[in-house]
C-alpha cells in the first residue's frame, strides 16, 4: 500500500507531466487518478469510486468589439515575436528527473541570475535525484537572460531550466 506522502508524490508529477490518467493497483489495492476529467475520484483498499462534479460552462464570449480585436491581435504578434527571441536564445535542460537547487545551501546566493555572464562548463544550479547531487553546467559562453523553474520546483527530463544568450 502506498503511503500519503507517495501518493501526494504522484498527484504533483502527473499534475505537471502530459498523462491524463494514471491507474496503480498492488495487493487489492487500487488507485485510479484521473486530471481534466471533471470528476473527483476517490481511493479505496477494494473498490474505486468516481463522483461527478458539478461546473459551471464558461460563458459564451460574444463578437468583439473592434478595439478588443485590435488588442488580441497586438498580443498574438508580441507573443510571437516572444517566441521568435526565444528561438534564438540557448536553452540549459535538466539531464535528469529531480529537485532543482538554484544555490548550493539554503544561505548563500544562486549560482547564476538574469544578467550573470555563464562561460562553458560552469555550474549554473544543482539536481538532487535519489539523495545525489549532481551540478548542472552551461553548455554555451553567453548571458544568463531568464530563470524558467523556482528554488526547490521538481523538474523533468530535457525540461527547459534557463534562457542564454549565447556570445
């Protein structure tokens, strides 16, 4: 039987992971846990029971006014040119599932903030994965430009951790 702590564990990963679902049964136990269904399902030792939830459809926008098309249209090119600068930027992946450490203690400084200059090979955070931590290095000379997770956030596999402008 898994603990509440395990379990809580899963809730976080499959909330922040693509899976809809996710089904785990071992020794009669069962656990079914579902994201975006609109149910609440519930645990049991023997038997598994959803509960729908009631919610409320989103209003129906209406034509918009000329000036808020103006406005969604500003948005859509500047998140495009956004994209666009994203494109040209290095991104630092995490090379493993884990915790991500912005500094090597709770009491000191980050190893790297927006504006730092980064050269290859230096540390820019730490992974913990099964108690070891292990540095991350800059693949690339350039500028730190953004810092895309949070000091103690669990992060994925290839998943984006800082934006560099490479020199």
């Amino acid at each position: 039987m898994l603990k509440i702590q395990e379990i809580r564990e899963l809730i976080k990963l499959i909330d922040k992971s693509s899976i809809n679902e996710f089904k785990y049964e071992n020794d009669g136990s069962k656990i079914v846990l579902k994201k975006d269904s609109g149910s609440v399902v519930s645990y049991g030792a023997e038997e598994v029971v959803s509960q729908p939830v009631v919610t409320q459809a989103p209003p129906v926008k209406e034509q918009a006014p000329a000036a808020e098309t103006v406005k969604e249209n500003t948005e859509v090119k500047q998140e495009t040119k956004k994209a666009d600068e994203d494109a040209n930027l290095h991104k630092v992946v995490s090379p493993m599932v884990g915790t991500f450490y912005a500094a090597s203690s709770p009491d000191v400084d980050a190893f790297v903030k927006p504006g730092d200059k980064v050269s290859k090979d230096s540390i820019v955070c730490i992974i913990e994965a099964m108690k070891l931590f292990n540095e991350i290095e800059s693949e690339v000379n350039g500028e730190i430009v953004k810092v895309l997770v949070e000091n103690g956030q669990l992060v994925e596999y290839g998943q984006p951790l800082f934006l560099v402008k490479a020199e």
